[in-house]
C-alpha cells in the first residue's frame, strides 16, 4: 500500500490524474478499488485477532468459519491482484 501511495504521488505530481486519460481513469479506478478491499481485509482480520477472540471462547466451530471466510477474501484480494498486475504493468 505504501508503494502504491508512492506510486500515485509520482503520477499526480506529473500531472496525471483520472481525466487525463483513459487508461490512467481505469488504472486509478481499479487499483483503487483493490486498495479499499485490502484496507477491508485488514479490517476484518484485526477485528478477529483482536475483539473477535472472544467467539473462540464462546463458540469455537463460529469462530473458525469466520476466520476460514476471511482467509478465502484475502486470497480473492490476491488472485485480483495477479490479473490487475498482468493487465496494467505487464501488458
């Protein structure tokens, strides 16, 4: 993420910005979009290292599938990652 906010610093302070182009509206669009679920998915697994713990004692089964879902959204979040790092850098 912090390379990222780098990287959009670098295109804003040469004046690159969504109106610009196309393919800078659909390149801000979708990495920004990844940007706000990785910042859910951190979210969420704070939520479960932190005040989520209290399920595990409560209810363990509830516990793990919640964790078990959370872990099956980041790898979603990594497998976008893959195709938008194909398509925007590699193509």
């Amino acid at each position: 993420m912090c390379l990222k906010g780098v990287e959009y610093y670098q295109h804003f302070s040469h004046h690159e910005f969504p109106k610009t182009s196309v393919f800078l509206a659909i390149y801000f669009l979708m990495t920004g979009l990844h940007a706000l679920h990785i910042i859910g998915g951190i979210c969420v697994n704070l939520f479960y290292i932190g005040p989520g713990m209290k399920m595990h004692s409560i209810n363990k089964q509830w516990m793990i599938n919640r964790v078990e879902v959370a872990g099956l959204y980041w790898h979603f979040v990594d497998l976008v990652w893959i195709f938008l790092f194909a398509t925007l850098y590699l193509l």
